[in-house]
C-alpha cells in the first residue's frame, strides 16, 4: 500500500486495513526515512556543513519522516501486538549513533531511535515482544548504485536490499530471540550467527565502528 508517513492519516488508514484484512500483525519493521533529499541546494553540497548551517527541511526529513514515523508505526503495531501477546518491532538504525558521521542531525536521529528501541523494549517485555535496532551495512539500493558509478562508494563490502530481510527473517524464527530485545545488532554479525547468506551465496562483512 502506498503510504506518507508525515501523515498520521495515511499510516492509521494501513494499520486499518491490516487490522480489518489480517486480524493479527506479527511483524513490524520500520525503514521508513528521509533527509536525503536536496544534498545539494545553491550548488552547494550541504551534508557536511555545520549543524548552524544546516537547512531545516533535513530535520524535519530525519526526525518526522524517520524517528516519528518509526514512532507511530510503532505505536498502532503494539496495539495489536499486546492483545496476542506476540510479535517483532525492528528499527532499522545506523553507526551514526555512535559515531559523528558528517552530520549532527543523522546522529540525533539515528541515537533517538536505538533509544526508542530500548525503552520500547521495556515497556513491551511483560507483553513478550521484543523490539530490536538493525544496523545493515552498504546497501545497494538504486541510490547507492548511482553513487558508485561516481566512485563514491565501494561496493565490494556491500549488502544486497533483501539480506536485511533474511536476517529479519532468521531473527523473527530465532527461538532465543526475547533474549536480544532492546538490543543494538549489526545485521552481518546476526547473519553469520544464524547461518544467514545474502542472495548470491555471499557472506557481507560484519563492519564495526572503527570500519565506518
């Protein structure tokens, strides 16, 4: 289903037609996310520049179309969630929690929501859902492809769009799965763990901080 996610509206209308189509969710995985937009304004390209400096429109990208939208997804999933006593919220998130990656607000982002993951985790325990952040690696989407015909990126430690999916996959089956809630896990380490490949038989690196 098509849906904005800067719309409350819109979102409510999906989980209503889950609810009235389905009866029961078991899976939730929010990815939803924006700021990407309009890297470069005036010919000028503005990723980098200072926090001081930054244009407003990427806040509002990052933290509404991202964390919010995380946030409700979130929120109408648990309500059917609790009543079963079942399912999965994962938050796809990044290293630019732990680390400054270029810019101030990505990191703001990408911290509120492995903390909302955390806290979500808490108050969802008693319920037996467990809520987990994901950190996947490069991810060859149509975006990064065109950037690495520029040579802005090197692909060779890059992950297939549907790897994250299998390790979601793996993990959503895991029996020992409640023991991860509230976690941060780093896709490709889940991945060797469970036995995960990628679509051409491929096992991606397990990056770490230091490799960022």
């Amino acid at each position: 289903m098509r849906c904005d996610h800067l719309s409350d509206e819109e979102t409510a209308s999906v989980f209503d037609v889950i609810r009235s189509e389905c009866s029961s969710l078991d899976l939730v995985v929010n990815c939803a996310w924006g700021g990407y937009e309009k890297m470069v304004e005036g010919g000028a390209f503005t990723w980098t520049v200072p926090f001081w400096e930054q244009p407003m429109h990427r806040w509002s990208g990052m933290m509404d179309a991202g964390v919010r939208a995380a946030f409700v997804c979130s929120a109408h999933a648990a309500r059917m969630m609790t009543t079963r006593h079942q399912g999965l919220i994962v938050n796809i998130s990044f290293w630019a929690a732990q680390r400054h990656l270029g810019n101030t607000i990505y990191g703001i982002a990408k911290a509120a929501t492995d903390k909302m993951t955390s806290d979500m985790a808490v108050e969802l325990k008693p319920f037996g859902i467990p809520v987990i952040a994901l950190y996947p690696g490069l991810v060859r989407t149509e975006a990064v492809l065109a950037a690495a015909e520029s040579g802005a990126f090197d692909l060779s430690t890059s992950e297939s769009p549907e790897f994250i999916g299998r390790v979601i996959n793996a993990l959503f089956r895991d029996p020992n799965l409640m023991s991860r809630t509230g976690q941060v896990l780093v896709a490709a380490a889940v991945a060797k763990e469970l036995g995960v490949l990628d679509i051409d038989g491929s096992s991606p690196p397990v990056l770490t901080l230091a490799d960022i």
